[in-house]
C-alpha cells in the first residue's frame, strides 16, 4: 500500500483532473477505476492505520510505488462517501 501524502500525490491529482476517469463503487474503500488510456479497469483499495491513509492500486504506476491518478479519482470518491456516512450516524 502507498502512504497518500500531499508530496506524492501532487502529480496524480494534476492528471486526475485532466483525464476525469470514471470511478465505480465496489465495497467499502474499494473502487474500480476505468482506465482513460485504454479499456483497462483498476481495482482500488483504502484503508487508514493509525491516522495515516493508505491506498492500493493494482496499474504500473502504483506497482513502482508512486500515487497514480486512479487511487486520486476513487479517493474523491471515497472521501465523499465517508463523508456521508458521518452525516448519518
């Protein structure tokens, strides 16, 4: 799993921004995540460990470490839908 920081995801969230991919709930904190570069679909994990957020990606990028546009586009939706859970409770 990647630690998410603002140094490490600066770039992703660049790319995110211009390539909008379409995220789709799976499970709670897991996403799949359409490619915007060819038809391929990502698996995307959250998970938080003692305050520190994590995130999981199963593309290139992520596998070499860094923070891809796809964990960036599942964790704007994840953040939302933690969000609404808080509201609820």
């Amino acid at each position: 799993m990647i630690k998410l920081t603002t140094e490490n995801t600066t770039k992703a969230i660049e790319r995110c921004r211009k390539l909008k991919p379409t995220v789709r709930f799976v499970a709670d904190r897991v996403f799949a995540v359409q490619s915007a570069n060819n038809t391929n679909s990502y698996t995307v994990r959250f998970d938080v460990q003692k305050g520190e957020r994590f995130g999981l990606c199963e593309c290139k990028a992520a596998e070499k470490g860094l923070a891809c546009y796809h964990i960036v586009g599942a964790a704007t939706v994840n953040i939302y839908r933690q969000g609404l859970k808080r509201q609820t409770v």
